[in-house]
C-alpha cells in the first residue's frame, strides 16, 4: 500500500511548526508517532561499506547509540579508526576489503553476523550488495539493485519520473553523438548532458551554446571519458532557478522527508570549474519554507511512492533527489539512491534521533512509528580537497592541526580520503576532509565552519570560502 509523507520538522524554520492536519490528502501513515525501535539491551554488531567522509559520518552517528557492541567499517579510512562506541569504548575496526568486493564482504559477514549491515556508496548497490546479504540470510540496509537503478541509470530514473507524473525536465536518451546532437540543437544548446551510469558526482556537463554542447557529448560518447557509465547520455534542458537536496527516508511503504540542504559541486568559488563530488553544502536552506517543503514532498514523493509500488519496486534505504526550484514550480534533476556526500555530514550533526533506531525502522517496514527529530541548530561542511581535484592529485602529504580542528566546540572533522604512514595521518584522496559545525544559526555555523578549516593544513590544500553564501545573500 503507497503510504503519504512524513517531512521532518524543526522549530523555528520558516513556517514554524506544524503537523499534517485532517484536511491534508494524506494517508493515516502521515501521523507523527514516536518511540524507540530497539530495547535498550538489545546489542547489535554493524557492518558498515565505504570509506569516504559519508561513511565516517554514518560510523560516527552509529557509534554513540547505546546498541552498538561492535562496529566494523570496509575498508574505511584514518579518521574512522579512531571512532570508540560510546556503549563500551571499542574502538570502531577497520577491515581492509574494498567496497565493491562484493564476495569479501559476504565471506566476512558471514563469518562476524553482523546484525545490521550499512551500504554508504552508490556502486556495492549497483552491483547487487544488498539482494547478495539478502540470499545469504544477511541483514543489510539500502535499495536492492532493482531500486538502484533510480541512480545507476539516469535514462530509467527519467523515463520512470516521466510514466508517473513526476516534474522534470523536458530531456532525451542517446547513444550516437548525431542525434544526441540534434536534440542538444532542439534546445539551443542550452542543456545538462549527462553520462547515463556512476561516474563518481562527476558525470554531469553543464552547456550553454551548441559548441558547449558538441564538445560535451564529444567527452562522453566519443572519447569515453567516463567508461561504460557513458554508453547512453541524457541530455536534459537547461533549468534555471535555485539547486536544493533532498533526502527521504523509506521502507517500501513510508518516506519521511529530512530538512533541506544545498550541495556545491563545482570546484571553484561562485560555481566555477569542473564539478566534483562536492565541495561542501549545508542545511536548512532558507529557500523553502516548512509548508513549501511539505508541498514539495507531496509532488515528489507521493507519485515516486504510487510509481514504486506500481511497478513492484521495494525501495528500502535512501532516496537522494536533486531538485531545481524553477519560476514554473520544482522539478527534479535527478535520483540518487544514497545519502548524498557530503550532506550525510550536515544531516547527522542535525539529527538527533539514534540512527540505528532509524535504520531498523527503514529495513523492518516500521517508519510510520518513528518520528524524525532534528535539532534547532545549522549545520555547514566545508570540504578541504588535494590540490588538482577532481583532476589528478598527489597523495601521501601530511596532515596538520586536526587536534587543534577537534578541540573547538560543535566541531567534527570528517575524514574521506586519509591514511596513516609511518604514525602520521597523511592524504589518500580527492576530497581529505569534511570540516563540519554546527550552531543556533547559519551565519554562526558558517563562521564556525571555516575557523576549524584554518586551522587544518596540508601541502596544496583547496577548499570553496563560498559555501553557504547564497543563503546568506538571501
């Protein structure tokens, strides 16, 4: 049965406070119920796959819930293995298998019994992780590979957003560069060509003429800058107007919307460059209101729920939608199948509910009796890169002054791609760290944000000091 929306909720966003009334055309699941999922003696060991600044933020949150017993994280990264459960000060272990090793993560499942295992990124549920644990008797949170495809395919997610109603762009699928063309033309040239499968948040060409646009669809189809993810290109037009995330939690039945946030892709102050996996992002946005964003979800997420259901799809995990608020109303970019990188960050320093809690309701089909509860604070992640990112980068440079990072109140510095050498803690990818805070208000979590950046320095560091001035200017 397609149930209605829950949104989440926090006092003082605009609109103030309020709850779904009987006059709202939403199904009795929309009632806000609260309540623990676990006993409080029910010790879980987790398993959690990934190992960028996501993973660290999910492994953070899931270690202060007070069922926790053990944790493992694959392969995880520096900052991760220093994480301690707060139930009994174990520290959290990680164990040296890749995330897409699908057959070493089940030989190690099913060897520890996890009791709950935690997908982060988009490729292990792309490639089948979880209908894997699944035949195996394992337990594991995040969408089967049937439900992936809602980002492992940008062509099925558009063509399911345009069989059920949901606002998108006016777009087309291709294969050949000629009549990707033509279609680029039929627009103007003004257009987002994107490559079909994963490439990494990077996938995505933004053009604003017919040059831009040959020479984009030249990168994916023709010279195969992007692999086998671009085989077929989407080609969408091009929407102006305001980006925001959004996140929902699901369990095949309920989704229950999160606050808003904004991701900044491009590399470069005021949105210059190449895009990347995210510079960094924050939440709530001032953009929309608490009932404009309970509005939003009923457009979205109400004909994506009847649609799922119709075609037989069991999404239980995250569902990450990209929307543009256009003059003519939102319209979605696109989906994501997964909690966004580096929003995870600004979320989970918001949310106050025990995230394992959570997870559990999303895996057992119980969300309609969980309340989603955040915290009357704004979160800012500022994500510090290795110099050439997302281009080629060097690795190995010495980290210094997280201690000094740390110490500062409301502050979490979260590691994406670190590794220890010799003792010392040293860079291992594009993006190194997500330095996040959070305060009662945006201005004071931005500030706060970027006086732990300055004081974390490693050789060729590069990070955005925009993130979260469009709020501002606002």
């Amino acid at each position: 049965m397609v149930t209605g929306l829950v949104p989440a909720r926090r006092k003082g966003e605009p609109g103030g406070e309020r709850k779904l009334s009987d006059s709202q055309p939403l199904s009795p699941k929309c009632l806000f119920a609260s309540g623990a999922v676990l006993s409080n003696s029910h010790a879980m060991k987790i398993l959690v796959i990934g190992s960028g600044g996501r993973e660290h933020a999910l492994v953070w949150k899931l270690a202060q819930s007070p069922h926790a017993r053990r944790l493992w994280c694959a392969p995880g990264n520096a900052g991760i293995s220093q994480e301690r459960l707060a139930a009994n000060g174990h520290p959290v272990e990680c164990v040296p298998i890749g995330a897409e090793d699908l057959t070493g993560l089940l030989q190690f499942a099913r060897e520890q019994r996890p009791d709950l295992t935690v997908v982060g990124p988009d490729n292990p549920l792309a490639l089948g992780v979880v209908d894997l644990f699944r035949e195996h008797g394992l337990r594991i949170w995040g969408p089967d590979q049937r439900a992936a495809q809602f980002e492992a395919s940008k062509a099925f997610s558009q063509a399911f957003m345009e069989r059920h109603g949901i606002p998108t762009a006016r777009s087309g699928v291709f294969c050949d560069f000629a009549s990707a063309s033509r279609f680029a033309a039929e627009l103007g040239g003004r257009c987002a060509v994107k490559a079909d499968g994963l490439a990494l948040g990077k996938g995505v060409l933004i053009c604003r003429n017919m040059a831009q646009a040959d020479a984009a669809l030249e990168e994916v189809l023709v010279k195969r800058a992007f692999g086998s993810a671009g085989d077929r290109v989407v080609i969408q037009e091009l929407l102006e107007g305001t980006e925001i995330s959004l996140h929902a939690l699901c369990d095949g039945r309920t989704a229950k919307l999160f606050p808003t946030s904004q991701d900044h892709k491009r590399v470069g102050d005021g949105d210059q460059g190449p895009n990347t996996g995210g510079m960094g992002t924050y939440s709530p946005t001032p953009f929309v209101s608490a009932a404009e964003l309970i509005s939003l979800g009923r457009k979205v997420l109400d004909p994506w729920l009847k649609g799922c259901a119709a075609e037989g799809i069991d999404y239980r995990g995250i569902l990450y939608p990209g929307v543009m608020l256009t003059k003519s109303g939102p319209k979605v970019l696109e989906f994501n199948s997964r909690f966004g990188d580096p929003e995870t960050q600004v979320y989970l320093t918001r949310l106050e509910n025990d995230l394992l809690e959570v997870l559990e309701a999303s895996v057992n089909g119980t969300l309609e009796g969980v309340e989603l509860r955040w915290k009357e604070a704004a979160s800012v992640c500022v994500v510090m890169a290795s110099g050439g990112y997302p281009g080629s980068y060097p690795k190995g440079k010495v980290i210094h002054g997280l201690d000094a990072a740390a110490a500062l109140p409301n502050t979490k510095v979260f590691h994406a791609g670190t590794a220890w050498k010799d003792g010392t803690m040293v860079t291992n990818g594009g993006r190194v760290l997500g330095v996040t805070a959070w305060a009662p208000d945006l201005p004071a979590a931005r500030i706060a944000a970027y006086a732990a950046v300055e004081r974390i320095t490693f050789e060729g560091a590069q990070f955005r000091r925009d993130i979260a001035a469009k709020a501002l200017a606002r």
